[in-house]
C-alpha cells in the first residue's frame, strides 16, 4: 500500500530492418483532385471501433492518450498477436492515395495490405506516420491497416486519414445479405457467447456489428463474438448486421434471446473477508491462532513479486512453494480456510511492471495458480510503474482476462487507490480498460486511506465506495446491486502513513455499511498490525491505537455480503 507500511511493496530488429527496406519500392505519383479523408471513424471519436476490424479482440477505444479529440485507439499486443485493426474502404483503380496517421508506442505499423507501410518507435510521445500507394487496374477497395510489434506493449493510433476520391463513384449501393444461424454457445452470469452464419456480397463483408437490443456493442471479422460486462440473471436480446468496404449494412439477423446465469449477491456471485497476512515482515503471527480467535476463513497473501525473468516469488524472494509462504497456507487450509495472493503493491519489483508482454504475464500468474490450486487473484496495481502506466494498466487486465478464460471459475481481482469521491483519473481508466478489453473482472477494491481525507473515515470510505459504485454503473451499464457486487474495500487498521485513524468502531461502521449494500470483499492491511500499541505510531506489527488483539480481524470475519 505505501512506505513501510505501503505494504513493504517491493531476430526482431531484422525483421524490422526487413519492413524500412520494403517503403524503398513505394512509387510517388501526382496527387488525386479533391483529396478527402475516406476512412469512417478516423479518430476513435464515436467512442466504438466500429468500423474497424481488430484480431484477437485486442483493439479498444480510449480516452488517453490522445492526438487530438477525445477518444483513440488502442491495440493491446501480446506474444502471438500483433493487435492488427484494419479498415476496408472503396478505392478507384490506376489512383494515387496517400495514408497517414499519428501513433505513439514501440513498433507500430501503418500501412495497406498487399502496398506500402511504414513504421516507427516512439514509445512516449505520438509521432505521425505516411506513406502513399497506387491502387492497381481493376482494384477497388483497400484495407488499411495498423498494428504494433509482438511481445512490445500495447500502441496507440489517432487521426488516421487516406486521402483520396472514393472509390466506384457511388456505384457499390448493394448491401451484404442478412447473417443467419445466430446462436447463443455459452453464457455465464456476466458474458454471452454467440455465433452466426456468414453473409455474403457483392464485393465483400468486412465486418459484423453486434447488438445488444439497439446498442452497438461490439465489432467484429469474425462469425463469432463473446458479449461481456453483462448484470446476472438478465434477458438481453441480440442480433447481428453485416458491413462492406462501401458502407453498405445489412438488415439485421435473426434476434436470439438469452438469459445470463444468476450471480449470488446479483453480481459476481463472489463473497470474500480476506485481510491481508504478510510472512515477511512485520511479526508474522500464526494464521491458525488467528483462525480460531476471530472465525476469518480468508486471508490475502502478500505480496507476490517478480524475482527476475517474469518468475514469481513471494516477495520477489522467497521461494513460490516449500518455504514459509507454503507453511502459512498449509496452516490455513488445514483450519478450513483459503487464501488470495496479492500480486504487485507499492513498491518492489513487480510481475506486471516486468514481464515483457501480457502473455508472459500470464504466464506467471499461472504459475502461481497451478501451485496452489487457487480459487481467486488478486492485482494491487499501484504507483506509476503500474497504476499510472497505461500500457501496463493494459498489460495486466488482458492478463487477468487470459488466466480467468484459462481457469474456469478463477475470481479476478484489482486493487487500487482512490480519492475521498471515488476513482482518480488512473483508476477511472482501469475501469474503462477493463470494460474495453472484456477483462471481466469480478471485483474492484478500493484502498480508502493515505488520501490525505482528513478525520471521517467512515464518512470518506463510504464516499469513495460510492463514487466507484458510480463509475461502474457508467461504464458497464449495471443497476446499483450489480455494481455494489462488484466493489471491494481495502482499509487500513488504526493509523494510516497519514495518520488517519481508522478505529474498531469505525471498521465497525464500515463492515456494516459493506453488509448492508452486500459489496463482494472486505480487506484491512494488515492482520500483522492487529495488535495494540497505542501512542506506538505507525509501525509494521501493531495498529498504533488502543485496541484488542486480533480486532480488526474478528470485525472483518463478520461480513457476509
């Protein structure tokens, strides 16, 4: 969390000389009258892809960081996938066009398909790309393109013009015929998976849009799309339009009504008191004593680091099993309880920040799922090596995204800092992130201390959580019970780095409040302080205040959601 008590947190480059080689051959001819940009939705403004056509699902609109306007385009690239976007547009043969474009992160390519490209590094600043290419004699449509290099983070692109007349002089009018056969394949209480019989054209389809009653929610090459950030036990009603390069869209398929699966808690149907238990600091004590004072079943573990080369490691070093770690949670589960590892934290050398790209991120987190056979994860994304980096931000959420579709029934977790109103800007982009990428995250914690929030901590905690209860029922769309049941409080026991007092009346307070909107998880940080020391300050094994041993525990075992 932060400081001491922060939660101690602590063959391409030939391949790329290939592809500069390659714009020698690009042949510069006059100009085309009436230059006009003929690209839809240059830039991302519509605040959907639409009609943009990215592989792997990794393409997403956001709101920084930006050329220009509001809104760009992000492609989160992993080891396999070089998160390509193309658009497919009506060109007239024997004309010169010219393609251009602003991009911002390591590697990225703008260019068409069977033409010209070119490409840059710029990872920190937004650069702008062209490149120009003549269409051939009986060509007459293009697909343009951009994308980012493997394994190199998620890129950026804005404003992307291809100036030239359009193409058929208005000619292509015939729309694509209607998708048929569409189907629900799956469905869990918050994601819809459908599929459909292709259309055809007299051109060709470029994509499919997918609705949610008269929503546009999704865009797709494909047949196939999986819908998520869905309430539980909730009737939508879905159908799917064609699209080609001249524009043209479809009548819309066939609706298929679908029912998501209940949600206890009406939301992620996830429960957890979980306070946080750290073996390598702070007096660790025995879990089991604790289990049997308080009843608390769930502890969260921390922290888990990299310990070099993306390899987790309980505190970036001690060993991932055979070690204290293991010993702890042996105990645990001997006593009939589980745990959460807690990934990342303030400070230390962390998974998210290291690993090269979100496949090698997950990776590692399956590595620690494997051992430990876990039911749920845990991402305390903080500081700006993670929580204020975008890509990382990025990195981590299709991580998640990866291991949970990997692990059916794994319960992902983000924790996260927060203002006394509710989310900063980064915890707001977390948030849209997540939306954007599908990520599918069951609960979103909040660390409502160290924000200079003055002496109500009750009144503040509260403020926060329903600030982020706001932002959920924006972003996803959801009802207050859904996007209660998808927050998470992380608080801090007696006296924060900032000397916020949070007292066992108080937590009292809280819990309650947490009870009575039935929230999905309650944490403290940490079961170490949870021992008196009043006037003893802020230190690692006890609460700094007038308490009894193990409190704060025995008031967090008392939440039921």
């Amino acid at each position: 969390m932060r400081t001491l008590l922060q939660r101690s947190r602590r063959a391409f480059f030939a391949l790329v000389g290939s592809a500069a080689l390659a714009l020698a051959g690009a042949v510069a001819l006059p100009g085309t009258a009436q230059a006009a940009n003929i690209l839809s939705n240059p830039g991302f403004e519509s605040g959907s892809l639409s009609p943009w056509s990215c592989t792997g699902n990794l393409g997403s609109v956001v709101s920084s960081p930006v050329q220009a306007g509001s809104k760009a385009l992000a492609g989160a690239v992993s080891s396999s996938d070089n998160a390509q976007c193309s658009q497919t547009v009506p060109v007239q043969p024997n004309t010169t066009y010219s393609l251009s474009g602003w991009v911002r992160g390591s590697y990225v390519y703008l260019g068409v398909n069977g033409g010209a490209s070119t490409w840059t590094s710029s990872p920190s600043a937004y650069s702008r790309l062209s490149v120009s290419f003549t269409t051939g004699a009986s060509q007459t449509s293009a697909t343009i393109y951009v994308h980012g290099w493997y394994a190199q983070g998620t890129y950026y692109a804005d404003d992307i013009s291809l100036d030239g007349p359009g193409g058929g002089g208005g000619s292509d009018t015939q729309a694509p015929t209607a998708p048929t056969g569409l189907t629900s394949t799956g469905k869990t209480s918050s994601s819809v998976s459908l599929s459909w019989s292709a259309s055809s054209d007299n051109v060709g389809v470029t994509g499919y849009d997918v609705y949610s009653g008269s929503n546009q929610v999704l865009t797709v090459s494909g047949t196939s799309a999986t819908v998520s950030g869905l309430s539980p036990s909730t009737s939508y009603t879905f159908t799917v339009k064609a699209r080609d390069a001249a524009g043209n869209v479809s009548a819309a398929s066939n609706a298929v009504a679908v029912t998501t699966n209940a949600g206890s808690g009406g939301g992620s149907g996830f429960k957890q008191a979980a306070p946080y238990l750290f073996e390598g600091w702070g007096d660790p004590p025995s879990p089991s004593t604790v289990m049997s004072a308080t009843g608390v079943k769930w502890f969260t573990m921390a922290f888990m680091l990299d310990s070099g080369g993306c390899n987790p490691a309980w505190d970036g070093n001690r060993p991932l099993t055979g070690g204290v770690d293991q010993t702890a949670i042996n105990q645990i589960r001997s006593a009939g309880g589980d745990i959460v590892p807690s990934f990342g934290g303030w400070q230390g050398s962390k998974l998210g920040a290291n690993c090269s790209s979100a496949s090698a991120l997950a990776g590692a987190l399956q590595k620690v799922i494997d051992a430990y056979s876990l039911k749920a994860i845990d991402m305390d994304i903080e500081n700006t090596d993670e929580f204020e980096n975008e890509a990382v931000q990025a990195r981590i959420l299709t991580a998640l995204k990866t291991v949970k579709a990997n692990n059916p029934g794994l319960k992902t977790i983000v924790t996260f800092g927060t203002s006394t109103t509710g989310p900063s800007y980064y915890g707001n982009r977390l948030i849209e992130q997540a939306k954007s990428l599908n990520a599918d995250i069951d609960v979103f914690t909040i660390m409502p201390f160290d924000f200079g929030g003055g002496s109500d901590m009750y009144g503040n905690t509260v403020n926060a959580a329903e600030g982020l209860k706001a932002k959920l029922k924006s972003t996803f769309g959801w009802d207050d019970a859904t996007a209660y049941s998808h927050i998470g409080i992380s608080g801090m026991n007696g006296l924060s780095d900032q000397q916020e007092n949070t007292t066992p009346a108080i937590w009292t307070q809280i819990r309650d409040w947490a009870n009575g909107h039935h929230i999905a998880r309650l944490a403290f940080w940490a079961v170490n302080r949870d021992r008196p020391c009043p006037g003893g300050g802020v230190v690692s094994n006890c609460s700094g205040i007038s308490q009894s041993n193990w409190q704060f525990t025995s008031i967090t075992a008392g939440f039921t959601g």
